[in-house]
C-alpha cells in the first residue's frame, strides 16, 4: 500500500520548486545584462590584456604579430607626453572634484529648502544632463570664442583692455574645460545629493532649532554629517569621470596648447588609432583600468559596513 506524503512534507516540496522556478526566471531576465557585459566589456578588457603583451598593429601587416612582453609598458613609463597627460589628468580632477561637488552640494540645499517655483528650479537645474554633451561643448565654444565671445564681452564691461584666448592659452584652456565640464554634469551629482538630503530625518534639524542652531550651524553638525555616504559616492564617482575627460578635450582643443589639454583617454586613443600601435594602446587602457579600479576599490573601503 502506497504511503501518502504528509502535509508538511508536501509544502516543502512545492517550497522547493518555486524557488526553483523563481531562480530559473531571475536567471533568463539576467541573460540578456549579462550577455552584453560579456560581449561588449569582458571580452574585450582580456583581450586587451593579452593585445598590451604584444605589437599588434591596427592594420594588417605582413609581419605576424609577435609578443613582446612587457616592453609596451615600459615604453610607456618612459614616454614624457604619457606623464604629461597623466599629469593634465589629475590637474584637472584636482580642479574640478571639489568646483562640482561644491555647487552640486550647493544647488541640492537651495533646491530641497521651501521656496516659490521650487519645481520649476529642479527642472532648470536639470537642463545640462538632458543636453547632449556635444551641443554643450558647441555652445560653451561660442561663450569661448575671440575676440566677442561672451566671457570676453564680460570682461571688457569690467574695463579689459585687451581680449583672453581662453581656449588657445596653455594657462587657461584647462580651467576653461573645468568650467565647461563642470555645468555640463553637476546635476548628476546634485541628484545624489538631493536624495541624500531627503533621507535626512527632519526630527535633527527641528531638535537643533530647539537648541538654538542657525541655517550654517544646522548645515554644519546636520546636513553634512548626514550626507557621509553620498559624500563619498559623489566625490569618488566625480573622480573617476574626471580621470575619463576626452569629449570636451578632442572637440575644443585636440590636447593643446602644446599638449597643455591632452589627457589619458585622449593619450590612448591617439596611440591605438591615430598611430595604429593597438597593442601599445590596449597596454595604456589596461594601465587606466587600474588606476579607475584604484578608485573603486578605495570607495568600497570607505563605504563598508555603511
């Protein structure tokens, strides 16, 4: 005679397949995600570690390609105009990550406080993320531009006697793209802050009212303490879109004055395209990819346990 499952021993079985089943279905909607990372990320970062091992050309040559070993590397530790665009690299994020976090902090505040036409604000605050960044560098370039562009226009009100090549001037076309770089994406960052603001409980600043606290105090010991983790998100995400600067660089000055503007990415695709060196090119992405993942590891031991 056939024993009958008890009930428990029932529930657990259909437990046990809708779990199952449920996995199965999480998996099929992450095939696609993952399909895309695989092709289009994973696949290419390995082959360009094993490209940066060799001297693969980006047109076919007679020659077979051969490896070379660690000889692109060294090149490129060797090469000044590497360390010049290293060094362009981080005079610009040393500029423009505290200049965006400073007004995306700035414009969150005004825009979380309780004023007339707040919506109509956010939108406006928005406007530069929703722009192409390519139409942005095309209007900045005419604001730029010699000698009635309209920063010089702003000068001459203020009785400059003679116009400034912003663009064209190794001492100012790299704070110019800082200023262009830095409206063009602040309000990524002031989304963030915006939300960090909003999940700040409002009994911290009614108990600091209470206790006598002005608008500065109460940002002091309330708001920027409550902003610790969205803090380290936007200054470490900022950090590595800085160390990404090519779009405004390429379009505006093509690394000058004299190499004044070239930065990494820009040092990188002239090397494995403008002089088809793609082994010597993946060996700088690789060294990029490092030192970006410097960068996250770092957040991620900021930001543990938070």
């Amino acid at each position: 005679m056939q024993s009958i499952p008890s009930p428990p021993l029932v529930r657990e079985k259909r437990t046990r397949q809708s779990k199952r089943q449920s996995l199965t279905e999480e998996l099929l909607l992450l095939l696609p995600a993952a399909a895309l990372l695989l092709v289009f990320l994973i696949v290419p970062f390995f082959m360009a570690i094993y490209l940066s091992f060799t001297d693969q050309r980006l047109v076919p040559s007679p020659i077979p390609t051969e490896l070379v070993g660690l000889r692109n590397y060294a090149q490129i530790l060797k090469d000044p105009e590497f360390w010049k665009a290293f060094k362009n690299t981080a005079y610009f994020a040393l500029m423009v990550v505290p200049f965006q976090c400073a007004i995306s902090l700035a414009v969150a505040v005004l825009l979380n406080s309780l004023f007339p036409l707040r919506g109509f604000f956010r939108t406006v605050a928005i406007l530069p993320l929703m722009t192409p960044i390519t139409v942005s560098i095309i209007i900045w370039a005419a604001f730029y531009r010699i000698p009635d562009g309209l920063f010089n226009n702003i000068l001459k009100m203020f009785g400059a006697q003679t116009y400034t090549d912003w663009l064209g001037s190794a001492t100012w076309a790299m704070p110019a793209i800082v200023l262009l770089s830095a409206w063009a994406t602040f309000p990524f960052q002031m989304l963030l802050y915006l939300t960090g603001l909003q999940d700040i409980p409002e009994e911290r600043y009614e108990a600091a009212r209470i206790d006598g606290a002005n608008g500065w105090q109460q940002f002091r010991y309330v708001t920027f303490p409550g902003l610790r983790n969205t803090n380290i998100l936007v200054l470490i995400t900022t950090t590595i879109g800085a160390f990404k600067l090519f779009t405004q660089v390429d379009i505006l000055t093509k690394g000058g004055p004299v190499g004044a503007t070239n930065t990494l990415v820009r040092y990188m695709i002239q090397q494995g395209y403008g002089s088809q060196l793609v082994g010597y090119g993946s060996a700088v992405a690789i060294i990029f990819v490092i030192l970006v993942g410097s960068f996250a590891i770092l957040q991620r031991v900021l930001i543990k346990n938070e």
